[in-house]
C-alpha cells in the first residue's frame, strides 16, 4: 500500500474551499442575495443591470408625477377660487343692473368689482414652487400686470405655450394650460368681462350693465370649462402614479427572483460549511504532529 507522505496541500485546499464556502454563505445571509458579483452568476447578473435600469426610470417617472402633482392641484384650486368670485362679480353685475338704484349704489357696486378685478389679477399670477402657473413657459415672469391702457385693464406678459413632462416610456403630459387661453379665450375673456362690468357700472347705464353682467357670465362658463382640463391631467396622474407603483413591485419581485438568496439554503450551507472548516483545520493540526514513523505504524 503506497502512503502519500505529503498530505498538506490536499488539507490546505480544503481549508480554503470550506473557508470560502462559509464566506459565500455569510455574505448571502447577510446582504439577502445570492448574487453579490457577476462571477456569482453572469447570467443573472446581467439581467440584474436591466432590471436596475427599468427601476430607476420609474422612480424618475414617479419623482416625475409627484413633482407636477402638486402644481395641477394648485392650478385645480386657483381656478375653483376664481370661478367663486366671477360668481360673486355676477351676482353684483345683477344687482347693479336693477333700475331702482341709485348711481351711489351703482358706484359702490363698481368698488366691488375692482376689489374682485384685483384678485382674479392676483389668483392669474399664482405661482408653485417659484414657477407662474398660468404664464405659458414663461413660467419666471408674472403673467398678468395691471394695465389701464388695456381695454381689459392687464396686460399677459406670458406666452401661448404649454409645459409638458414625461410621466412613462414615451407617454407625456401636458401640465398647464397658457393664461391668455384661461382668462382672455375666444370663448370669454374674464379680464375684459370684469372690466367691462366696472365701466358699465361706472357710467349707472343699466343696460349696459346688464349686457356686461351677460358677458362676464359667458366668461364664467368658459372658465369652469377650461378647469376640466386640470381636473382630467391629476385623474391621469393618480392613475399614472398607480401603475408606476405596481411596476416598482413587479420589478422587486423580479429583481428577488434573479438575484435574492435563499436564506433557509444559505443557513443550511454555512453549518455545513463550519462543520467541514472545523474537520479540515483539525486535521491541518494532526498531520503537523505525525512523524515519518506515524505513517509507517
């Protein structure tokens, strides 16, 4: 029977197998993968980068929705206050209108209105996190000043332009709608309407008045119309948001079938592992101590 007297290099390569085995299992248990660099699994490991890739886009996308979210709710609430005081410019163009008046009350009513015309002005120049809403892309300059050269009385210092912001692989949205389209359309021009009223009060001619009150009513219709707009763009967005979070799931979910470690397997490796480790460096230990004659007994 032959003997091999030199039994070291065997002993010493298992200690290093056994040792990396346990390192490999300890890194598993301790990160959740089993996958920690491409030479673990290139295969997975090169699906991992896409599947990474695929994840920070929609996080980008989902930054996207939530950034433009609050600016169109904004939007949504300016008009709401703006559709509530051309209600209440209405109301007064009515009540002007009524011939029993006298032309004190007629100008008292007219006051009115200017306190009215001033915060339309004021609600047109809303600005989101330093961005003038209703300015076109000319969002840095407020849209509106007031002009008494202007048969409207302002004068839009915006453009017609719109905004738009990409929510999901080629899909965009448009996040703003220009303030001459809101507040000066072809369908009612709320700027000139109000200051129409105002004259028209001014002067105590009820039938002007009365036409004026039609006007700035047809305005008012036009801008409750355009407010749909903002309302449709944060339905679009909750449910853009809503398939973006779904996305996020399945791509975890992915990225755990590609990479995740099976921890109950890596547990079980790493015992078997230190069990092996242990019985390799005891007989690293032994065999240091034999002597020639040891083999030879």
């Amino acid at each position: 029977m032959r003997v091999n007297p030199n039994i070291t290099p065997d002993i010493l390569t298992a200690i290093w197998q056994t040792q990396a085995q346990e390192n490999t299992a300890l890194q598993q248990i301790s990160t959740g993968r089993r996958v920690n660099v491409p030479s673990d699994d290139p295969a997975a490991a090169a699906a991992l980068v896409g599947n990474l890739n695929s994840s920070a886009q929609t996080d980008q996308y989902l930054q996207n929705t939530t950034s433009i979210e609050g600016q169109l709710q904004t939007a949504d609430s300016t008009l709401s206050s703006v559709v509530s005081v051309l209600n209440q410019a209405i109301s007064l163009g009515v009540q002007g209108a009524n011939g029993t008046l006298s032309a004190s009350d007629q100008q008292g009513i007219a006051q009115q209105v200017i306190g009215i015309q001033s915060q339309v002005l004021q609600l047109a120049n809303t600005s989101y996190q330093g961005i003038y809403i209703f300015a076109g892309t000319a969002t840095t300059t407020p849209p509106f000043v007031a002009d008494t050269s202007q048969p409207s009385g302002v004068t839009y210092n915006g453009n017609s332009n719109t905004n738009t912001v990409e929510i999901g692989t080629g899909r965009n949205i448009t996040v703003n709608m220009p303030g001459d389209q809101m507040f000066q359309g072809a369908g009612g021009d709320v700027m000139n309407s109000l200051q129409g009223l105002i004259t028209a009060l001014q002067s105590g001619d009820t039938t002007a008045i009365g036409n004026a009150t039609t006007q700035l009513r047809t305005a008012y219709n036009y801008v409750t119309q355009q407010r749909v707009f903002y309302g449709n763009a944060v339905d679009q967005l909750n449910a853009n948001q809503t398939f973006l979070q779904t996305e996020k799931v399945n791509l975890s979910s992915q990225e755990n079938t590609l990479v995740g470690a099976d921890l109950s397997k890596a547990a079980t490796d790493l015992s078997q592992a230190e069990v092996t480790h242990q019985a390799a460096l005891a007989a690293a230990a032994k065999v240091s101590q034999n002597t020639l004659l040891d083999y030879l007994k």
